[in-house]
C-alpha cells in the first residue's frame, strides 16, 4: 500500500517516511530476536544518509520494536497485550499464560494531605499506607506500581503481606469486594528515578494509569497509580452497543 | 506529603525530583493562562543549576501542563478528558461542552493488501477509501484520524461527505449500525509529518488507538487509526464487577 503524499509533506519528511516504511516492511518478516543490519548497511541499502537512517532506528528502539543486546540490534518480543479489566496485573498475566513477578521498592508510611484525604474519603492527617512495586512479565520490567491504603483498614499488612503476590486478592481475603474502578488513562514521560527502575530511556513514552477502585459500600478501597512502559504494553477493550 | 527516599535514589535524581514537586505545586496554585516564572527566576528560587530547572521545565511542557506563548511560558489549559466509548469523536467532545471540528487532510484511494482484506474481510486488492482528518476541540488540533473504508459499501462517499461533520452519523444514515468495536491502545512519538499536522514536538508522547468496528451482521465496518496528542487529552474509562 502506498503512502499518500500531501501539501504538508517536505523531501526531508518523506525521506523519512520512506525508510521508516521500509524498516518496517524488514521488521515485519523477521522474528524475534533476528538480528537486524547496522544503521551503516541499511544507509547504503536504502541509498540514504545515515542521520535518516538513525532517526529512524531511534524510533523503532522507543517503540519497542527493535532493542540493542551489547553492540548488536535484534528484533524485540512482541508487546504484552493486557486487558482494560477491573482484575489485577496478575490475573491478566496469568489468563495470557505469562509468569508475573514483582520487585519490591519499598513500603513508605504517609499521612494524607487534603488531596489524599478527598480521595480515599480519609480524614486529612489519617495515616495512609503506600506500597511501591516494579512489575514484571516473564521477568521483563514492564511498570511501576503505587498503591496507597487506608492504614487503618488493613491491619498488620505490612508484616503479613508476601509482596511476590497479589495485592488485589490479599484485599479479598479481607472480606472487602471490588465493585467499582474508574481509571484516567495518560501518556507521560518517567523521570530519572522511574526510568531507573524500569530500565528504560527517559525519552520512552509511558501510560500513567491512575486508578480508584470503591468497595461493596461504595468506599475507597486504594488509590492506585501504575506507570507502564509503552514499549512493552498495549492495552486493548472490547465495547459492545 | 514527602517523596519517599529509596535505595536507587542518587543525589542528582533527588534534586530534580524536588524541583519537579515544587514546580508541580506551584502549578496548582495557577490557573490557566497565569504568566510562569522564567528558568532563571525558579533556578535562583529553588537554589540549583538552571540545567536542572531547564530538565524540569521541559517535562512540564512535554506533559502539556505549561506552553510557550511567543518569548513567555504560560500555565496551559487542561487536558481534555475523553471517555473510552463505542460513539464518535465529536459526540464525546459535545457531552462535555466543547466545540469538536475537522480539518481534512486527503482522501486517498487504496488498494487492499493482505493484510488490510484480512482485517476488512473483504478480497485482495479491492477498493479501499481512506479519509485522514486532524481533530480540533475548541479550535486546539488534539487528533489525527484515519479512516479506512471498504469503497464498496460507501458509493458516493467522497462527494457527498461533508469532512466537518460526523463520519459515524453518515455511515449510521446509510443503515448501517455500529455494534461492536475493538480497540488497542499504544502509545507512541509522532513521525515528522504528524508532528506537524499536529503542531507538536515529535517528543511528545502520543496516544495511539487502533479500532476495528463491527455492524449488526458483525461485519467490520472500518478500520480506524486515532492519534491523540498527549499533552492534551486524558481517556477515563469506568468499570464494574
């Protein structure tokens, strides 16, 4: 299928266009972990200079498509496709037929500013329990959990509960429900700290999911914000009229 | 409420994350079109290199929380929320109060490829009509969106099509009914093309949604492609058990 052209695109721009169509058509015959030819072959391959060739192969490398081991490029693994779905990163993972792991980064006393307070229905100064995860897919990174709790509805949790395992079920076992999530769905960028855990560039673009799930009762049951790598997520939701 | 302090947290990545809480909270005492504080005023303020302010600063206006306005920088309007819904573009914008505009791009003819006949269920090298539009809410460009469209189904489309309104209500005119829709949701960085229908920087992250639609017949309908800037746009999505 070929590219339109338009009023809007300059030589400059469809150059790129071009072998960007072209790396593609490449990528899209190779599989993962095929090693992919250096930014000089492919300069002279595509008969182009090699800062198109490298703005290009940036691209890839942002989307996840490509990813460097050492010296050499190779095709990256395919994205993990997880649900839009009120059930936890696990349970996602799991129905995927991936392992999910998770990377502890700590456990961190707060008192809840007024924000907090309107959000989980607390009053401002109740002391709020947050919990900080790297999550992982076939031990991949691929987000940053941080989950905030009413302290004073889920006692002992820190000594008691196995960071490895999900939180969402833990809460269960507590005999309160999920009936309700509403989540705001962004594109960021990680900062150094988030980038370091994630072990990606600051340039990747991330989702920033921030969520509030609400119990039987209608409360506040967690404030939950996940920052997810878009290099290695898609989300995908089914609607129906 | 205090950032918490751990393990992976050097020096450098701590003094640019108490920059970004004080420029964060700063923001919240401002409103839309305030006059922001030049990078030298804040590095002298916060007592730290302005490398470390310009860093901070360009996060802010990659997120879409600042902008310039010609030699100033000013607090930017926020970003509008979207509901992840089955409707059109323009009716979501309605619901909320703004105004939703059009800006055609082209109609371009197409021939099908393996690829998109298998996505359309229609044969190898038949017809395809694609419509390419940017999307404006309250004059602002937030969208770019591409439409594919078996040519069959549509005779006439092209002519008798007013690009400004609503695709969604002429294909629902036709009698056809909108039944179903899958979507992915990636995000990604604009190539330099779209960068520039979307007047963005080609670092600013972007929302990109893929949606099939499905009829009553579950026949697919359309093969849409929606890049959302995302420094302006926020999708919400509720769930329930």
């Amino acid at each position: 299928m070929v590219e339109p052209m338009t009023a809007t695109a300059e030589p400059r721009v469809l150059k790129h266009q071009v072998v960007r169509a072209q790396l593609d058509h490449l990528l899209d015959g190779m599989i993962e972990g095929d090693s992919f030819p250096s930014e000089r072959d492919l300069a002279e391959r595509f008969d182009v200079a090699r800062e198109t060739v490298r703005q290009a192969l940036r691209e890839l490398l942002l989307a996840g498509r490509i990813e460097r081991r050492g010296r050499t490029t190779v095709v990256a693994r395919p994205k993990v496709v997880q649900p839009l779905a009120m059930g936890s990163y696990t349970e996602a993972a799991l129905a995927q037929g991936l392992t999910a792991g998770r990377i502890m980064v700590g456990w961190t006393d707060l008192v809840a500013d007024e924000l907090l307070a309107e959000t989980l229905t607390i009053d401002v100064g109740a002391p709020v329990l947050q919990l900080e995860r790297v999550l992982t897919t076939d031990g991949f990174r691929v987000g940053l959990e941080t989950t905030r709790l009413p302290a004073h509805r889920y006692p002992g949790l820190a000594d008691s509960f196995d960071y490895r395992s999900s939180l969402y079920a833990e809460i269960r076992r507590r005999g309160i429900a999920f009936t309700r999530t509403v989540d705001t769905i962004e594109t960021t960028l990680p900062d150094a700290r988030e980038a370091a855990l994630l072990t990606v560039d600051t340039r990747t673009p991330m989702f920033l999911l921030n969520r509030i799930s609400y119990d039987q009762n209608d409360v506040p049951i967690e404030q939950r914000r996940s920052l997810y790598r878009g290099d290695r997520m898609t989300f995908t939701t089914t609607m129906r009229a």
